[in-house]
C-alpha cells in the first residue's frame, strides 16, 4: 500500500474554478512537501510545511498541514490554464530523510 | 542562475550496454539524490549522497552505481544490470538530508532498446 496517498488521483476543472487535492498518510508527518510537475519535467518546488495546523500561500495556491500532522490539502482558487500539471506531496515521515512520495494528482483546467 | 543541469535530457541506449547521467548542481547544496520515476510508481529512491565521497542505497540502487568525487557532481551510472532500465531519472539535491527543500533537475529519459 502507498505509504502517501494522495487524492483524487485525476480532475478536470473549468477555468475560474477552485479545486482541492489531498494528501493521506497513517504516520505523523515532520515535513510536507508540495511539487508541481510538467509531464516529462522536473519538479517544481511550491510550499512546505512543518507545523501542525501551519497554512502558507503563493498566489491562488493554499496548503494546509492539519493539527496532528498526518493530512495536508491543497487549494487554488480560481483554476486558470497555467495552473494544469500533476501535483506531488511528498514527506519526511522520520526514515533518515528518505521521504516518501504520493503518486501525484493530474490536473487538467479548461479555458 | 543556480539550479541543477541533468543531461543528456534524451538517451537511448542498446540493451547490455551501461549508461552514465549527469548531474551537476551549482546551490553549494551537500546532499544530492537520484530518483527513478515510473508510470502508477511514483518517485524511487535510487541512491543519495549527503557528502563528497559518500552514498547510501535507496529502495531501488540494484544495477545502479554512483559516485560523488565533487561536491557539485553526482553521476548515475545505469548498468547491464539493471533489468528494467527505461525510465525517467531525477535528480535532485538540498541543503543538508535533514528539514530541507529538496530540489529537482529537469531529468533525463532513458530508453533501452
């Protein structure tokens, strides 16, 4: 089983729409980790977060880590086409620094 | 500009015949990684690095070899080895292996025929 789950795996959204992705694990989390991915490219560092109940923003793009630390979401408000790719958490959940990864959320907003 | 440089971006390679990426980061950054990244399989640890002349194996390091002579060098080499070679490889590094922001190359594909 994915140590990471994230979810939904896929959405397709209108432009102007806000949309939410999550990101499950059964540990307590010591880092979450938020990437965004063209398909065939590196990935993109969004936000990080460490505390429980800690929520930062870039632009339209929220993340929130819940108080126990083991939930993260992340919200964009108002979906424009330049916001489509695949989304990554990814976490430090204590391993020696191996963080493990979910298998990413694809994101497709039509104009 | 600081970043990572992965190349080549594209390789294609005969079958049996091993196969070096290239991974130079210019952020002063002590750990460097490798990640396989596969289709349904999310991101693979390969092997990391978090000082020069010094690696561990990830989850996946069979018929995978590196090396870190250089601070700012972490080559991976892809051996015959290694049964399923065609992937898309990551390379990525961060301040320390502890509480910090890993960041990521552009990545290379490779395609074993």
């Amino acid at each position: 089983s994915q140590e990471l789950e994230q979810s939904p795996q896929s959405l397709i959204v209108q432009e102007g729409k806000n949309l939410t992705i999550n990101c499950t694990s059964s540990k307590t989390l010591y880092g979450l980790y938020w990437y965004k991915q063209k398909y065939g490219e590196g990935l993109i560092f969004l936000m990080m977060l460490q505390k429980g109940g800690e929520e930062k923003s870039h632009e339209k793009i929220t993340a929130k880590l819940d108080e126990k630390k083991q939930q993260s979401s992340l919200h964009i408000t108002a979906s424009q086409p330049s916001h489509a790719g695949i989304y990554l958490c990814g976490a430090d959940a204590g391993n020696n620094r191996k963080l493990i990864w979910g298998l990413g959320t694809s994101l497709a907003v039509n104009p | 500009d600081g970043g990572i440089t992965q190349s080549p971006k594209y390789l294609f390679r005969k079958e049996g015949q091993n196969v070096t990426l290239s991974c130079e980061q210019n952020l002063n950054h002590d750990a460097m990684y490798w990640y396989r990244q596969d289709p349904g399989q999310g991101l693979r640890l390969i092997y990391y690095s978090q000082i020069v002349n010094d690696f561990q194996k990830g989850d996946i390091a069979e018929g995978y070899s590196v090396s870190r002579e250089k601070k700012e060098s972490f080559p991976l080499t892809v051996t015959s080895a290694q049964k399923n070679p065609t992937a898309f490889y990551l390379c990525a590094s961060s301040i320390v292996t502890s509480g910090n922001t890993i960041y990521f190359g552009e990545g290379s594909w490779l395609t074993v025929v």
